[in-house]
C-alpha cells in the first residue's frame, strides 16, 4: 500500500515557520515586517524546486528581499508541525508543490519499496513453513 498525505499552508504560517525556525538555529533575520510571500518554481532538470521569497520593510520603508531555498522551507515547516503535535511519518519523503498558489507539504509513503511477494504454495521444506505461517488453518498431524 502506499501513502500520500498534503498539509497545505497559508502564507501567514509559512513566514511564522520560517521566522520560527531561523530564530531557533541563530539565522540572521532583516528587521522589520514582512509584506509579501512570492514562490517561484525553478523550472529545467538543474534547479527543481521551489524558492520561497520573503519581501520585508522595516520602519524607514528600506525593503529587503529574502530568498530562502526549498531544503530551509521544507525544514520549517515539518518543526512547524512537531510544534504543533501534527504527526509526521519519519519514514517519508516530504517535498514541497505549489497548488493553487498555496504551498503544499506532500508526504509519501513505500512509494520507492518494491512490493513484497508471498508464495502461498508450494513444495514441502523452507516454502511451506512460511505457507504454514500465513494459512489461517494450520495443519495438523503430519
């Protein structure tokens, strides 16, 4: 079975994970508030992903452009979610995707496991022990 679970995120929780994050690991932050959220989607095989553009104005109207890549994000975002008991598989991979315009946290599950096979038959020896394991009916007397 595989798994795919979406938590999409407003643009006001982005910038609270972002600014969370940075706060907590000593990152630089400009001063001042931020007035805009851009994200832009890097198109070509190179440069996939997604940049999370933050414009921010401090008090004398002297605006800074922050640009953060999709790895930094996409860790804000999952302490954002432990922060708030928003449980996460840990066995998963986590990707960020634009979808109408929101940012999206797509997690996926057993997406790159093979599928298990189950022989449940065949001849006496290592093969039916393993078949005896798996009939609901185990035989009796042999």
């Amino acid at each position: 079975m595989k798994e795919l679970r979406c938590l999409v995120f407003t643009d006001q929780e982005v910038v609270r994970a972002v600014l969370d994050r940075r706060r907590r690991v000593k990152d630089t932050l400009p001063v001042g508030t931020v007035s805009k959220v851009v994200y832009h989607r890097h198109e070509g095989p190179e440069q996939e992903g997604i940049e999370t553009r933050l414009t921010i104005t401090d008090d004398n109207g002297v605006v800074t452009e922050l640009g953060l890549p999709e790895t930094e994000v996409t860790a804000a975002l999952v302490g954002y979610c432990m922060g708030r008991r928003i449980p996460l598989p840990v066995a998963s991979d986590k990707m960020l995707h634009l979808i109408n315009g929101a940012l999206t946290l797509m997690i996926t599950m057993n997406f790159n496991k093979a599928p298990r096979l189950v022989v449940a038959g065949g001849a006496e020896g290592a093969g039916s022990a393993a078949a005896d394991r798996l009939s609901p009916k185990r035989r009796v007397g042999r």
